[in-house]
C-alpha cells in the first residue's frame, strides 16, 4: 500500500503539471486574451492523465515503456511545473474554505476503499486473457507489427493499457504495478466530492445530486475492477465524469451567449475522443463533441478548425498503434479492410470477421457455438441473454429500457426551469443511443453498466433534485443522505479489506497471478500456452491461450519485437 501511494503522489502531481500546461494551452488557443478560468484541479489531473496516455502511446510507436520513456516523461513534468511556477502559482493554490466533517468523513473512507481494493490482485477475466500480456508486450518491445496475428485480443489498441503498461515500472524490477486505476479513481472522486461539498452547503442543483449518488454507484458496480489494468473501468468512469460535466455546464452557464468556447465544453470534446482509444464501446459519446463542433461552427469557425486539429492529435498515435498490431486504422473494422494499407503483417479479413462474430456471440451467450448463437433469431437468444441476468441486472436493465417514461416525469417536474433544454435532451438521448449501440454490438453486463447507469440516472436524478427542493427541513433530510451514504462507503470498505493477505500488501500491492503453462510452437517459434481457462497473466512470456493462433502464423523476423504475419499460401 505504501508503494501504491507513492506512485499515486506521483501520477496525480505529474497529471495535474501536464494538465494545466495543455489547459493554458488550450484557453490561449481557443480564447485569446482571456485568463485561464476557475476549472476544478481535479479536471485539470485528468485532462494531464488523458494528454500523458497519448504521449505514451505516441512514445510507444519508437520505444518500449521503460525507463526512457518514464525519463522523457519525468524531464518534461519538472520544466513544465517550474515554468507554471514562475507564470501561474495560482493555480497550485486552494480556496480557503470550511468543510464539512462529514464530507471529511466520506473523503477518508472512499480513499481508504480505494487503497485497499487497488492493492488485490487482478480480478478482470480479460486480465489473464490478454491485458496482462498485452502490458507485457509494450514494457518489452515498441509497436509489434501484426502483433493480433499471434492473438487477436493484443489488436485491440486501447491506450489505457499503454498507460498502465507506462506506469507500471517494470523496469526498477519489483514488479509490474497495476495500480493506475486506484489513482485515475482518486482523481474522479475529488471532483464527485466537489457535488457533495456543495450539496451539504445548500447548493442543491441535478449535477452536485448527480455527482454525490455517483460516489456509491461507483463502488457499489466497479469495486472489484480497482485494482486490474482492464479497460471497462475507467471507460465507464469517466463517460459519467463527462455527464456530470455536460450538465454543470447546462446549470452553471446556460445557453451561453458570445463566440468564445466554454472550458466545460473543451474538456467534454477531449474526453469524449480521448475514451474512443481506451474502448470502442464509448463510440456513442462522440455525438457529443459532433454537437460541440456545429456550435462551434455557428460561434467561430476558427474554433472548429481547432477543434478538428485537437481531434487529430489525440487519435493520430492511436490509429498508428492500430496501423501496427493489426493493420487497420480500427480494430475490429472490418469495413475499412480496402482503405487500410496491405502490409505483410494485415490481419486477414475472415479473422477480423469472425472477431467480430465471436465477439457479439460471447456476449449474448458465452460459451456457446458462435454460429449457433448468430443463428438464434432475436426473441430466441434475447429471452436467454435475459434469464442469465441476476435480479439486481435485470433491475438495471428495465430500469435503462423504460427509463423514458422515468425521464418525461422528471421533465413536468421542472417544467418551468430552463434545465431541460434541448442540450440536457441531447444528453439523454446520446445515453439512450449508447444503450442501444451496446446491446446490439456486445450486451454483456459487464460492459454495459456505463450506459445502463448513465440513463437511469439522466431521467432520475431531476427528480431527486426536485423533492430535495421542496422537502421540508431540507438541511437535515440531505445530511441523512449523505449520512446513509457515508455509513454504505464504510461497510464496503470492510466488506473490502482481505485479513489474509493485508500484512504482505502494507509495503506492495498484491502481484500478478502465477497461472500453469506449458510449452508449446507455433511454426517453429517457441511459445508458451495457457493451461487455465486460456489465462496466462502477466508471466511466464511471451504466452497465449492455446489455439489463439493460426499454425500459419510466423514471425517476421529473428525477433519477435519484428512482427507476425500471416502466410496465406503456407
């Protein structure tokens, strides 16, 4: 635990000096002149934890993640935070303000939480699949070409397993660390805190309610994803990081007049990019910087065109990753097979096609024949899909489904505001689409809390603002709110903690698992294979799961940082 926060200290103040070098950056682009505005430091980390995930990923195309790279990173942080010393010491500096205990309370507990579910070991199934070895890869060698020919799942090209992979220093030879989730998540709850400060002084608007019911979803969905390098979580995280400021730009600067961009509007369109290369599955949210762009286009052309430039940046060293492990600009497209390059190392098209179906079978019924599933008409496999839900699941997902209804009370109830304008709609509706963009592509679960979540609370949460309001003794009603939720974060903490294991982790969170392996060959290169559940984890290396690979796959020279390819004619 001690080694996990001090490589937290270390992610969160570099996060931040990067954070606030690309936001001052980014006001003097957008708007000239004007002084860099109030944004909650804990935004200003994440934008800094999104900007140094690209620089790892473009850092990756040339070298591994070592301690090169972590070098270049480090020279870079300290000259950038001596230059916003001397030009802008304010903003290392806080607001004198009186907190709650009770907020001082809940802060403590989730933090504890945090430290003590990010120091287990890996429980993400896709952890020991490929996450592990995909790290594993990008530690040890740059970019592979044709890395997805020896296993598929290493072409999926997210860029938080660059970030983990950039943060895990390997190279001091203790071990792999995994534990940027725990401070990624440290970050989001700063800022959640943030709703609940202000909901406990009396401020109650649907963002700071949002944000404070947040807290417990959080945990209460993800707790057991702190401490694996998988990249469900900090998708989903962060699409509710970029609802909540969707609407706080709503309440706080409604209907904005005037050409320059809201900063809520800046950090909105970066994330929503940003998290396509973590997960294609948050595709949906792109309709959100689409709109931003037309606003722009309406405001001040000149910003568009910046907007565009931004774009450009943040996915260019992604599409390359993708360029390299697998020969399309995305992986799994199979639609952009005539506009990607035909390199040696080009996954076929069959194999990204039957990805793509195996994927969409597992999802709706794992462990079934992909093309008995594919077969199933909908009513057939989705009456299956259903009945293997829990109860709390089934809950969730006719809560998301029927939600509209939940969605047009919430709208008579603040009939004469101007909060449900057409960009709170707007909201709603991407969320909606997202509901739907997930359960026609992968409907699993686990991969669909984010969206499931995000419209029961976008049609819900109005309301709960809305009796807060009018309750009487209301002081004392959301007290007892936030009381209940504090008293739950403190039964998850010790529900939490691991008695056995808890003296070996005071100093190291716990390690990768040591899964059986067995030697096996592919086309003369010497390999080794999972014996459990197709789970190598992070060693022995390099290992994949039995039959992930063609026989007709071979290496593309005498090291295996060269590449794969694919031999068509064997």
């Amino acid at each position: 635990m001690i080694a996990s926060l001090l490589i937290w200290s270390y992610i969160i103040i570099f996060s931040f000096i990067y954070g606030a070098t690309i936001l001052e950056t980014l006001q003097h682009l957008f708007n000239p002149g004007q002084e860099l505005q109030d944004t909650p430091k804990a935004l200003i980390a994440l934008l800094g934890l999104g900007c140094i995930t690209i620089l790892a990923c473009l850092l990756s195309l040339f070298i591994k993640m070592g301690w090169l790279a972590q070098s270049i990173f480090f020279i870079g942080g300290i000259l950038l935070g001596v230059r916003i010393l001397r030009t802008n010491r304010q903003l290392f500096q806080g607001k004198r303000v009186s907190i709650p205990w009770l907020l001082i309370l809940l802060a403590i507990i989730v933090l504890l939480t945090t430290l003590e579910n990010g120091s287990h070991g890996t429980s993400n199934p896709d952890t020991g699949i490929y996450h592990a070895q995909a790290i594993k890869w990008i530690e040890t060698y740059p970019a592979v070409p044709g890395l997805g020919n020896l296993h598929s799942r290493f072409a999926y090209d997210s860029s938080w397993l660059v970030a983990n992979a950039f943060f895990s220093f390997s190279f001091l030879g203790l071990r792999s660390f995994h534990v940027l989730p725990g401070a990624f998540l440290v970050m989001v709850l700063i800022y959640l805190l943030g709703g609940t400060y202000r909901l406990l002084k009396g401020h109650i608007t649907i963002t700071d309610v949002l944000k404070t019911l947040l807290i417990p979803l959080i945990f209460y969905t993800l707790r057991i994803q702190i401490s694996s390098p998988g990249t469900d979580f900090p998708v989903q995280v962060w699409m509710w990081v970029v609802i909540s400021l969707w609407l706080e730009s709503i309440e706080i600067k409604p209907n904005e007049a005037g050409r320059s961009i809201q900063v809520e509007e800046i950090l909105i369109f970066i994330f929503s990019i940003f998290l396509v290369t973590v997960k294609l599955s948050s595709a949906p949210l792109l309709l959100l910087p689409l709109l931003i762009f037309i606003r722009q286009i309406r405001r001040k052309a000149v910003n568009a065109f910046k907007l565009v430039l931004v774009a450009l940046i943040i996915l260019a060293p992604w599409f390359a990753r993708n360029l390299i492990l697998s020969g399309y600009w995305i992986y799994p497209a199979p639609f952009l097979v005539n506009l990607s390059p035909n390199w040696d190392w080009k996954i076929p098209l069959n194999n990204v096609i039957g990805e793509v179906r195996s994927i969409q079978a597992w999802a709706r019924i794992p462990g079934v024949d992909t093309n008995k599933v594919l077969a199933m008409p909908l009513r057939s496999w989705l009456k299956e899909w259903f009945e293997n839900l829990t109860k709390y699941q089934k809950a969730v997902v006719l809560g998301a489904v029927f939600s509209p209804i939940l969605f047009a009370v919430s709208a008579l109830t603040w009939l004469r505001r101007k909060i449900f304008t057409g960009s709170y709609i707007y909201m709603y509706v991407v969320g909606y689409i997202g509901l739907i963009f997930w359960f026609y592509e992968a409907p699993d679960i686990r991969f669909g809390y984010g969206v499931l979540a995000s419209t029961v609370l976008l049609a819900g949460t109005p309301l709960l603002a809305w009796i807060l309001q009018k309750v009487p003794m209301q002081k004392y009603v959301i007290f007892g709110l936030i009381a209940l939720i504090t008293l739950y974060q403190a039964a998850v903490f010790f529900n939490s903690i691991e008695v056995k294991t808890l003296e070996s982790r005071i100093v190291l969170p716990t390690d990768y698992a040591g899964l059986p392996t067995v030697p096996c060959s592919i086309h003369g290169m010497k390999l080794m294979c999972a014996e459990y559940y197709n789970e190598c984890d992070y060693g022995p290396f390099p290992c994949i799961p039995p039959g992930s690979a063609s026989k007709n796959v071979e290496k593309r020279g005498a090291s295996l940082g060269d590449g794969f390819r694919y031999l068509t004619n064997p």
